[in-house]
C-alpha cells in the first residue's frame, strides 16, 4: 500500500488477515456503572488483546502485508513499549525474524517480555546515541522493513478493525448515536477507528483522548494545523505520550473526529480503580484516559462508547491506583 | 422443566434467551503465558460477564423461564454474594421484583450492590435466625418463586450457555482435546458446562476444580456417593464454598466429569497475580482456582482451558496478591 490514507477496504482486508489471531474482544456494560453515572457506558477491552494492548492489530496486518521476500528479510521497529510487543509477536507467529530498538531505561519487564517474544533487542543510550542512526545502518545492512508504530497506512488499517468490532457490537447493544472516546498518542487507532466508522456507522463520532501537558492532537484539531507539544515526558500515561500527530493520521483526524478530550493524570488513576471495580479489567494509565473521559467529563445523558486501550501497567502502580480510589 | 437434568436442547434454548443480554465472554490467551509455563493456556473470562460473575446466565435464564403470573409476583433468592447479584439484575431486566436473602455479616459492598441493582435485600442473623424459615415465609405470603443457585435445571442450562460458547472457540482456536477446569462450588457451572461439551466437543473433558479443605465434589466422584465437606468457612475462595454437590447437579457431573483438581488458597492468589499481569483480567480468589490448577498442577504439555468464573473481589485483597505474587 502506497504512503496514503486506507480506505475501509483496507480495514476490511486487515479484520481477514486478524480472523482467528487477533481476539475479538468484548464492548463491556456494567449496570451498576451507568446507574453510577447516569448513562450508559460501554468499554471496547482492548487490554484483552494479544501483549495486552491494541498494538498487535496493526502490527499483525503490517507484517502480513509485506511481500515474503521483505517477511524472510526480516522487521525492525523503535518502540519502548507496547507497539514494541505486537511487533515482536507479529512477526514470530509469520515467520519473520524481528529488530525492535528500545532506549536502555526502557522498563526491564518490557525488554524482558519483548525478549521472550522473539525479538533481537538493540538498546541505544538516549543520552548519548542517536536510534534513527542505529535503525537506519541496521535496516540498510539487513535489508529490514520499517514498522512505524502510527505512520503506516497497514498499521491504521489493522487498528481500524477495533472500529468495525465497534460498528457491530453497538448496534446489537442497540447504540443509536454516540460518542467514541479513544485513547490517542500518534493517531493510528484513533485514525483506523474514525475511517471504520465512518464508513459502518457514521453516527458513531470519533473523538480523541489525552492527558494534560500532552494534548498535541486536541490542538491541532483545534487549529486545524499540527500542533507540538512543548514537554517529551511528565505523565504516568506513558502508553501515548508521542510529539505530535502523524502527516498521515492528522488529515483522518481531522476529516472525521469531533473534539478531543483533555483529561488528567489523576482522572486515569481513578478510572483504572473504576475499571477494576466494575468492569474486571486492569488498565494502563494511559489505556484508561478515554474511560475517564466518559467518566468525569460528560454534561449529559447518551450513551458514550470508551476505547480502554491498553493493560501493561506494573503491579506498584496499580496497586496505588486502588489504594487512592478504590 | 421439571427438575430433571437438562438437556442440550435446554442449553441452546437459555442461549436463545439469553442472546444480546449476557456477555459472549473471550478465551483469551497469552503467548508469553504459554511460554512459561509450557504449554498452551486458554481462559474463559467470566469474570467480564455482567454482574461480575457466570451467575447471571443461570439467573437469566431461571427467571425467563417462569410465566408471566410467576414473574409479576417475583422471585426470591439465598446468597451472600454473585447469585444474589445475578437474580436482582435478571429480575429487574425481566420486570419481576426480587427478594434477596442475605447474612447480615455479608461484605457490605455486596449488600450495596444487590440493593442498587433493585432488589429488596432482607438481612438475617447467622446466629439467632433461620433463614429458610424466613424465605418460606416471605414465599407464602407473596407468591415469590425461589430462584436456587445450583440445584435447579433452568439455572444449570443457563450455566451451560458457558460451555456452548468454549466449544464454538476451542474449535476457532485449534484446540483438539483437552481438559476444561472449572471452578466448582455447588456443581452448577460445572454440570452445565458438562453437558454442553459432551454434545458438541465430546474431545474437552471437563473436571472440577476446588479449594483444598473443601473438596466435596472431588471426594464425591472418588466415591461415587455425595460427600460433605467438615467445615462451612474458612477458605479465601468464599464464591464456591458449598457443603456438598447438588442432588440434581451430582449425577451430571459423575456421567461426565474427569477427576476434581484440589489447589491451595495460596497458589488462588498466584493465579489471580498471573491474571492480571498475563491476562489483563480481575479474578477472585474462587474465580481463579481453575487457572490456578492449569498453571501448578499439570505435568503434561497438552492444550488446556480454565473457566475463571468471577471477579467480585475486594481491593485490599488484591492488593495482597499482587503485593506477594506480582
């Protein structure tokens, strides 16, 4: 596919490659939570999905698209994180061998996992190495295929399979018009998503979330220009904590998504101990953002749809998630 | 129905019942979990079905099967904890007003949660009260219907709708014979489950799984005779603390069950830390002794499924499992 947006054809190629790999997970209802907030509150578990994040998707569809000459060449991917996982699982379960660079203070347990999963792991010193220099001289040695974790128009098309799920799953839970509240860093899932429905249900709107101090994607829809934010680190949602918006996920944004949502890192903590209370699942921080937003920042009374995107939270951090809140 | 065994034919009617209100629940699985521990591990998350727990298939099911007249009078029910759940929201859903019957030393978040969910909750004293005097009473004088958390076909077929589901999956996810452990209080789940696989995936075993100390179903199909356990508490795993298997579920479970698996409440919490650092799932400790007898007690590497039955766990308790084992 050329370096251009994916049409729903695309998202629809990538849920054939997904059949039987990825999980279809469960658009979750919890009575006593609506009762709570006075809505109904439906959550897409994308924490319920392989490496535990929607990451898999995109980077499943990704490695499928590529010719078998470039499968047999192998991948490499920069990631610290969660795109760094479904990489690595993508490619063993294809057949392809897997470079993932991941800066060196990266947490141990993600290296670890990624190790285990099949992955050479390159670690660079962010203070003192430049990783674009080290993926390009290893790409150009091996003959590696770049995996961009939101800049691709495969990866898009695999997240955008989590919107068709959510097409369907509403309309047998009888959603009729909604917000979409989606955790957002790059825009590769909040992108996939927006075409999906638009295509499947455009009275499903796409909206953006993300945390105070790192709200690139909020502004730039607001300005109608990509916006940088001024910070690289600072919140405890570090799952979607990226620059700015892509050249290639921006224009989608912009075409399809209603506002964005500004929440804070307090509301994702409080959302995580929510979750765990009435829905049984564990979230990330930064998987938890859109859940709050559907949570804390909402005047009225429709239904809102939540994309919980991601579960990889260290248990020290969880636990104090549930002493504050829970 | 009378109270007989259910048919697999009762099974696939409480899945016509229950279709579009019941949660269709994930097997999920985790590739790094099947790495450790050698072998392929499925689970059947239903903790993720509404209410938190299985209960509310059975409950759903029992209360859609009674008549119009039986509905408009109500229905009444015994437990302290997920059955109480599941019959207050069933009730509510189907129009019948339900009457809960619980100690009045029952967790108080679960008294919350039965009353939120719109029942009428009547606290008895463990000590000085009988609570079947009680609920005779009640029955009399109103016409209620008791809705019996095992031992009642329409409960049990409701339960079964769990084991339809792992047999459409275990074939979508290439799994070809393998034991199914499931977390066993009174024998419900399990002879649900029981029945539906012997109709449809005859190659999936299903066994029993219980905490040590309370392994009435176990010693029951050892002996071929219905066994007591010696003490009524003192176990972490409060979901599936029974005395003894039904007289309705009991034969069920002796036609198909393999042998019962007996865990520690130690290697519950283990599984529950597992859960949610693997899984992204909340389990309770009764919820998580099928998991718990996959992970610690197999020798082979054969595929294997675990039912986790329920997630209503409290916060401090949690906190302890990922504190020791996480």
């Amino acid at each position: 596919m050329a370096d251009t947006s994916p049409l729903i054809s695309d998202i629809e190629t990538a849920a054939a490659r997904l059949k039987g790999h990825a999980e279809r997970t469960p658009l979750l209802n919890a009575p006593l939570l609506d009762a709570e907030f006075g809505r109904r509150i439906f959550v897409k578990a994308e924490c319920l999905q392989k490496t535990g994040s929607f990451k898999y998707r995109g980077a499943r569809n990704a490695v499928a698209a590529l010719s078998d000459a470039q499968r047999a060449a192998g991948v490499i991917a920069f990631s610290s994180g969660n795109h760094a996982q479904g990489v690595a699982l993508a490619a063993r379960e294809l057949g392809a061998t897997s470079v993932i660079i991941m800066p060196s203070d990266a947490p141990s347990l993600k290296i670890v996992n990624t190790r285990a999963l099949g992955a050479e792991v390159v670690l660079y010193d962010r203070e003192t190495e430049d990783r674009d220099e080290i993926g390009e001289r290893l790409s150009a040695e091996r003959g590696l295929s770049l995996i961009k974790p939101f800049d691709n128009p495969n990866v898009i098309a695999g997240q955008g399979t989590t919107g068709l799920e959510i097409a369907e799953q509403s309309r047998l839970a009888g959603i009729d018009g909604a917000d979409v509240l989606i955790c957002c860093g790059g825009g590769g899932l909040t992108s996939g998503i927006a075409i999906a429905l638009a295509a499947k249900s455009p009275d499903l709107t796409p909206r953006p979330v993300e945390p105070e101090g790192f709200d690139d994607v909020t502004r730039s829809l607001a300005t109608g220009t990509i916006q940088t934010n001024p910070r690289r680190s600072g919140s405890i949602c570090d799952a979607i904590i990226t620059p700015s918006p892509g050249h290639l996920t921006f224009p989608i944004l912009a075409a399809h998504c209603g506002p964005g949502v500004v929440v804070s890192d307090d509301d994702a903590l409080r959302a995580m101990a929510i979750a765990f209370t009435r829905l049984k699942i564990v979230l990330e921080p930064g998987g938890a953002v859109a859940l709050a937003a559907a949570l804390f920042h909402r005047a009225d009374s429709r239904d809102v749809i939540a994309v919980a995107s991601g579960g990889n939270v260290d248990a020290p951090l969880f636990r104090m998630a549930l002493e504050k809140y829970a």
